[in-house]
C-alpha cells in the first residue's frame, strides 16, 4: 500500500509540474506574441556598450513578456553615434551602423502578427512545445548591445615613470641621452564594434564602461611610447617643443598602436595631445651648457669669449692688493709667453674667422654672378640686357623654347613641375586648314571666299 502511495505521489508531482511547466510555456508564448520596440537612448561619453532594453510603458500590453526574446517583426531603433548588433543564442547575428529603424526577422521567436497568420500560428505552437521541454523558459536567448561610436575624449594620461629621449641638434652638433616626464590628454574610438565585443565586451551581461578599459589602454600607450618619441627624435623636435607638434605625435603613437589597438580590440587612437613635456633640472643644466659651449664652434665667438676671460682676468689682478705685481706677472706670462699664449690663440682664432667671412662673401658673390649670367638675353637691336624689356628699343624678353606654364603657376621647362609634380599638358593637335584661295582657317567655312573646310 506504501508503494503504490508513493507512485501515485510522484505521477502526480511529474503531472503537477508538467501542468506547470505546459502553464508556463503558454503564458510565456502568448506573452511573447507582442512586437517589441527596442531603444537605446544617448550613450553616455564614459559608456562604450550598452544593452538594448525594450520600451515598456504604463500603457503597454507587453508587459511580461520575456526579456532576452525578440519578437519576430520587433523594430530596433538606431541613433547617430551609434552601432547595434544582434545576439542570439551567444552568436551575433545583425550587425547595423546607420541610423534610422531597423525590423528584426527571424524564425526563431515567431509572432502570430508578422507574416501569414496560419503559418505564424502553426510556428508559435511549435514554440510552445520546445518551451515545453525547458520547463516552461524560453529556449533562446536574444539579446541587443548598443556601441558607443562617437570620439571618447579628455582621457588623461601622464607618464608613470621618466621615460628615455633622445635630443638630437645636428646644427650644433648635440646629441644627448635624457629622461622626461608627459602629460597629455587623448582620444580614441570604437572602428570595429563587432571585433570588440568578440575579443573583448562579449562576456559583459549589460554595460561596458570606458573605465574597464582605461588602465590596459594606458599601459599599452606606455608600451609603444619610447618607439613614437623616438621618432620625433629622428626629426630633431626637442622634447619642449612636443605640445607644438601634436599631429605629428598622434601619427607616430597611433602607427605603433596599430596592432594593440585597431587589430586587436577594434579601437583607433585619434589623438594624443602632449600639454607639458619635463625633465630634471640635471639635465637642464647639461644641455644649457653644450648649448653654450657651441657657441664656440664659430671662430670669432671663440676669440671673443677669449677676449673677454682675459680682460676679465686683467682686472681680477688690478683688485688684488697684495701681489698685485705678482698677478699682473702671471697675467703675462699666460698672455705672452709660451710664444705668445692665449694672445695668440685670440689671433689666430680672429684670423680664422675673417678667412670664413671672406670665403662666405666670395661664395655669395659668385651666386649673385651666376644668377646674373643666367639671366642675361641679347635683344633684336643687338643691346645686351638683365630685365624682362630691352633698355634700348624697349621690346620685351622673348619667352624660352619649351617653356610652359602650370596650373600652380610655375614656368617650366622639363615634362613634371617641380613645385606641385603636375604633367606637362599635351598640344593639343592643330586645327587649323589653307584654303584653296590660300586664307588659313581654323573655323569650318574659309573666313576669305567662305569655301566649306575640305
């Protein structure tokens, strides 16, 4: 009698529950029967996913219907600034970047008010029977994720330890090895949504903030900074000039991030604006003094500067009232002996600098000769001239052979520009014709006799 008890007890909880599960199963079917209107309102500028929600009002009739099922005929609703794709079953599906409305059709949540009815009413019943299975839950699982695709700006950044720079000024022969610290602000975007919930927001269940991210992006700036500095060393841009060179900056930094960044996770580094460049006062002080030293590189500074530490010297010895006579020996002695000393030095550093004067006027002189040669023509009337008219009858300079002009322009006389890189333009082919009275023409009737052109 126990046994059959209990046997009667557990057909009648699988009945129980599979009345439940059947009661479910309906209810969630039928409830499902709705369209949804899916929207997602203005992402926030710190948001890089969201996920879609369905409108639900106090007027709506939708009111308990799943919400990770999509109604078969649903509108989604995508704004400016915004990427959306579809999820189903943990694969994407849709994907839609433009804005306007876009109609979800698929078989796999059916609605007894999109398509045929008779169609529609048998594939909602064959819902209800796998709804059925899973205990009355919906055995599907769609979802909409919204893309944050407008520009992510002022994200700070500043360097977490001194970072390597190499000054570079071939003018004055400088070539140092220092460290300094940014601090800068940039700016990035979403170009591949898909690809960054696949490698990255696909395990998020509802928000993808820019803060989840933020410490890998900087770190990875981080990474490939001392490879982008390097490149603006190579242009001999200090690094106290970086603020001035912003672009050149974002294009050195957004190259080395190309894989970390756009290959990798979707994103795309826009800009990177350096706001203070730094360093220790060290190393401030190393590179006042090879400038000050280049000065000297130039003969006549040099003979200057000699100039001046020895008078400077001269009256050092004048202030000292003891041994004065002494100094004033010694003085001397650096001044005139050792065959002359520094006095010869001066000198000779002197001499050299007028022998570079003298050698810079002369080249500059031969420059202003060749110019001159290269522009002098000989007129009809025999009078040899520089300027574009005769001094003599007045006729102006006859234009070179093969000279043509460009669009920019530019003379010239080879086939390419050489100030904008355009193509020599073609002559066009001769149109005009002799008639048989011996007029030339270049209508369709001759302008003498008015003969039609053969």
């Amino acid at each position: 009698m126990g046994l059959i008890s209990t046997v009667v007890g557990a057909v009648g909880s699988i009945a129980g529950g599979a009345l439940n599960a059947g009661l479910g199963a309906a209810g969630n079917v039928l409830a499902n029967q709705w369209k949804e209107f899916i929207y997602c309102d203005s992402i926030p500028d710190d948001t890089l996913m969201v996920k879609g929600r369905k409108q639900v009002s106090g007027k709506s009739s939708n009111t308990k219907g799943e919400d990770n099922v999509i109604t078969n005929g649903s509108g989604i609703v995508v704004n400016d600034g915004q990427c959306m794709i579809i999820v189903e079953n943990g694969k994407v599906v849709e994907v839609c970047a433009e804005p306007g409305k876009f109609t979800y059709d698929t078989s796999l949540a059916p609605s007894i008010f999109a398509g045929s009815f008779g169609q529609s009413l048998i594939d909602s019943f064959k819902m209800l029977g796998q709804q059925f299975t899973y205990g009355g839950q919906a055995g599907n699982d769609q979802r909409v994720y919204y893309f944050n695709t407008k520009v992510i700006m002022g994200n700070k950044y500043g360097t977490p330890a001194p970072v390597p720079f190499r000054l570079v000024d071939s003018k004055i022969f400088l070539d140092l090895d220092i460290t300094i610290r940014l601090n800068a602000i940039y700016s990035y975007r979403l170009v591949d949504p898909l690809l960054f919930y696949t490698k990255i927001a696909g395990n998020v269940n509802d928000t993808f903030k820019a803060a989840d991210i933020e410490q890998q992006l900087k770190s990875e700036i981080s990474g490939k900074l001392n490879t982008a500095l390097g490149k603006l060393s190579a242009m001999e841009i200090r690094y106290n000039e970086l603020p001035l060179h912003t672009e050149e900056m974002s294009e050195a930094l957004k190259e080395q991030l190309h894989q970390k960044w756009v290959v990798e996770k979707g994103i795309e580094l826009v800009s990177f604006d350096v706001n203070s460049a730094n360093t220790t006062e060290e190393n401030e002080k190393l590179i006042r003094d090879a400038q000050a030293e280049a000065r000297y590189q130039h003969a006549g500074l040099g003979a200057a500067a000699l100039t001046a530490a020895q008078a400077q010297a001269l009256k050092d010895a004048a202030k000292n009232p003891n041994g004065a006579a002494n100094a004033m020996f010694g003085v001397g002695m650096i001044g005139g002996g050792m065959n002359g000393g520094i006095g010869n030095t001066i000198n000779a550093l002197y001499a050299q600098a007028g022998q570079e004067q003298a050698a810079a006027q002369q080249v500059a002189a031969q420059q202003q000769a060749a110019a001159a040669a290269a522009n002098m023509w000989k007129c009809e009337c025999g009078k040899d001239n520089d300027g574009n008219f005769c001094t003599a009858c007045g006729k102006p300079k006859p234009a070179p052979a093969g000279v043509w002009k460009c669009e920019c322009g530019a003379e010239n006389t080879g086939n390419f520009c050489p100030k904008c890189g355009k193509p020599k333009p073609e002559v066009p082919a001769s149109t005009t014709w002799v008639c048989a009275c011996g007029a030339e023409n270049d209508g369709n009737f001759c302008t003498k006799c008015g003969k039609p052109r053969p």
